[in-house]
C-alpha cells in the first residue's frame, strides 16, 4: 500500500508535467523544423531564385494553414501572412518583437545596423535619418540629385545603343548617397567602395556557414571592408552616423526604377501617359533648369505607375522579426527567442484586396485611401514605415523625368527575373535605345 501511495505520489506531478508540455506543444504552430541549421533555407533559397517563392509559401498554407513553423538560416522561424499578421509586425511595441534579420544578414550588415537596433537605440538613429531625410531637408537636395542624374544619363545612356539597366542603376543610387551623405565624389576611391558594397550585399540571404569557399564568407570579408571604409568617411566628415544603418534602405529604389523601365517598355499606353506628363512640366522649364520640389508635386501619375510597380516587384521579398517573451498570434503559441517571417507580395498579389493582381494597372492608386491598411507595404507601414521613403520617391521622379523625355527604348530580354535577396530582372535588362526629341 505504501509503495502504491509513494508511486501515486511520484506520478502525479510528472502526469501533471507531461499534460501541460503537451498541451504547450499543441499551442505551437503546425510543421516542421527540418535539419540542423540548414531547415528549409536550401529549399527556400532556390524557390526565391527560381520566382516561385510566393508559391512555395501558398503550399505550405496549404499544408499548415495561415501559421507554421520551418526553420530559416539557422533559427527556429514562424511563418505568418495577411494584413493581420502585417498589422501585428508592424505595430507592435519593442517589449513584446523586435527587428531581427536572418543571421547572415545581421553577421554581414552588422548588429548596429537599422534593422537590428531597438528601443532607444532605434529611436535615435531613426530619428537622425528622419531629420536629414524628411521633405524639408530634401527640398535642399533636389538641384543636387537632379545634377547626379544627368551627369548619370550623359556618362551611361548618352550616344549608346544598348544598355543593361540594373548595373547602372545601381551605380547612379549608389553615387547619389555617396555625393549627398559622404560628399565622396567620382574617382578610384568611390569605384572601390561600390565593388566592396555589391560584393558584401550578395550574402545578404544565404545559409550562415563560414566557410572560404561560400557566398556568406565573401560577403563577411567585404562587410569588413565597407566597415572600415565608412569609418574612414564618418571620421573625415565628422558625422555621426551608425556603421551601415542606412545603405540597404537607400540603395533598394534602384530596383523600383529598373523595374519602372521594365514596365514602360511593355506598357505603352502607360509610357504614354507618363511622357505626356513629363513632357508638359519639361517645357515649362528653361533650357539647363533643374526640377525643383513643386515640379515633382505634379508627377501624380508617374508616381502612381511608381507605387503599381513597388506592388507587383517590391524591393525586398519580406523580412524578421523576433519576440521577446512568448507571444500569442492566432491562437499560436511564439516561444520566446523565435524568428518570425512575413513576405510582402503575399498581401501585393491578393485578389481579394488587388482585383487582377497579376494586371499592371496604375489606376489602384487613384485613391490611396481605398487601399486597406497594411495591405501596400513596400515601405513598411505605421510606426516603422522606412525613413529612405521620401529620398526614394524624390530620386525615382527625377530619373523617369529625364529618362522619358530623353529617350525611348524597347526589351531586349525576356519578363523574368528573380529574387538573389531582392528582385532582379533576367540579365539584369539589357535594352535598345534611342534620344527622343521632346514635342
């Protein structure tokens, strides 16, 4: 009798125990971990560059339902989709999630990065880029990146007949910042800090083992470059600035552009429209007149045909974040500690919010009030809405400006592209181009 008590005694708190741990793991989202380290990031990796991850996400909402856990890039990760999840991303406060990147992104960006920082630490370097990026400031630059970018045309575009469109773009949003923020104009040690930055910006999504033969090992190496050059600026400036925080926010425009490039080409009816507004504020201005921020004011259709391309080729596919203290989503248990993950094109392409997702179609944006909240986010959304936001709209208008008016051209690849972290067209969309004469 005794031996039963005593063994009713012991079993009873471990009954207790195993009946709270599995109603605890029930709570946790549905799916799998996969392998150590590696989890689903190889599978994940080549869906993005094949331009099948929206798919890829749809079969696992289709296995799981709307949350489920994978692992990505070497942590435990919780997938989440929706205008919901958007909202609970975006606007939760930093004692429940932070900013978290994918390991290799943090190793290669730097743990004082933006997308790293939290709390006060955020708070102040946001409110710096804020200040020297809200329109007010900018108005100051508009002469300056108007004088970057036909100095860009006349270097790149001028008298050629081809050109491949990603490449250049990226070399003219790069010398911008370069100009505007480092006062770092042409030359070897300009050249030299752009093949640093592309060569770093490639590991950004890649499996974190650091070995020599891999692409996060290289991205490693000349994140350490960029680092000690940006060191080298800041001191020479004498600016206070974090390490990197505001090169991957400010260069991601170049894709917005090429793509705009992209989609003139196939649309010509829109083309049309964007020349014609174009071309009405061109004559208003004298010859050698740079645009000033009132001329951009008027760019209301260009900058629709803008944010209908960020819709359909966003410059980032999605993003992390991370919980402090187990969070509840859904009825989904988040342990602490956790990645989660949301992709942007899942709410872009949603028929039920973007009738005809898939159709290029600029008039969506007629009434921005129309588009729900959280739904269009290619900047963010609330109170972590991007604060290169204003820079990029200021430099995408001025460029279609003068690439419109200036020249015509046609495709010279196929529509494809994909996602290498962020979109990239087939070939990197090499074009056939001619000098237009302005009507």
């Amino acid at each position: 009798m005794n031996i039963f008590i005593t063994s009713l005694l012991f079993l009873i708190p471990v009954f207790f125990i195993l009946s709270r741990t599995i109603k605890s793991s029930k709570r946790i989202p549905p799916g799998s971990l996969g392998m150590p380290v590696i989890g689903q990031s190889l599978s994940f990796l080549r869906a993005m560059r094949a331009n099948t991850a929206e798919k890829w996400l749809q079969e696992r909402i289709r296995k799981y339902g709307p949350v489920s856990k994978l692992s990505l890039f070497g942590k435990p990760t919780v997938f989440i989709y929706g205008q919901t999840a958007n909202k609970f991303l975006l606007s939760s406060n930093n004692s429940t999630l932070v900013n978290q990147q994918a390991e290799s992104s943090r190793m290669i960006l730097g743990e004082r990065n933006l997308l790293e920082l939290h709390g006060a630490d955020h708070k102040r370097v946001r409110e710096a880029l804020v200040s020297f990026l809200k329109p007010e400031s900018l108005k100051q630059y508009v002469g300056k990146m108007d004088e970057e970018i036909r100095k860009h045309l006349e270097m790149y575009w001028q008298g050629k007949q081809e050109v491949t469109v990603l490449p250049v773009m990226k070399i003219l949003t790069f010398n911008m910042i370069c100009s505007l923020l480092f006062g770092l104009e042409e030359g070897t040690r300009r050249e030299k800090f752009l093949a640093c930055f592309k060569e770093m910006m490639k590991g950004i999504m890649a499996v974190p083992i650091n070995l020599p033969f891999t692409r996060y090992n290289r991205s490693l190496r000349q994140s350490a470059r960029v680092q000690d050059m940006v060191k080298e600026l800041v001191h020479e400036r004498r600016v206070q600035l974090e390490q990197k925080a505001w090169l991957p926010d400010m260069t991601l425009h170049l894709l917005t552009i090429t793509f705009i490039i992209r989609q003139l080409a196939n649309e010509p009816a829109v083309c049309e429209a964007v020349l014609q507004e174009q071309q009405e504020i061109a004559k208003s201005k004298n010859s050698g007149e740079t645009l000033t921020w009132a001329d951009l004011a008027k760019m209301k259709y260009t900058w629709r045909v803008a944010m209908e391309t960020l819709r359909m080729f966003p410059p980032v596919f999605g993003s992390f974040r991370k919980g402090l203290t187990d969070t509840e989503y859904n009825g989904y248990l988040i342990p602490k500690g956790w990645q989660i993950f949301w992709a942007i094109p899942m709410t872009h392409m949603d028929s039920s919010i973007f009738p005809e997702p898939s159709k290029f179609n600029p008039s969506r944006f007629e009434n921005q009030a129309s588009v729900p909240p959280y739904s269009f986010i290619p900047f963010g959304g609330g109170p972590r809405m991007c604060p290169g936001y204003e820079f990029a709209r200021t430099e995408i208008l001025i460029a279609i400006h003068y690439l419109v008016t200036r020249y015509k051209w046609k495709l010279c690849a196929d529509n494809s592209f994909s996602w290498d972290p962020m979109p990239e067209p087939s070939q990197g969309l090499p074009i056939k181009v001619w000098p237009r004469e302005l009507s």
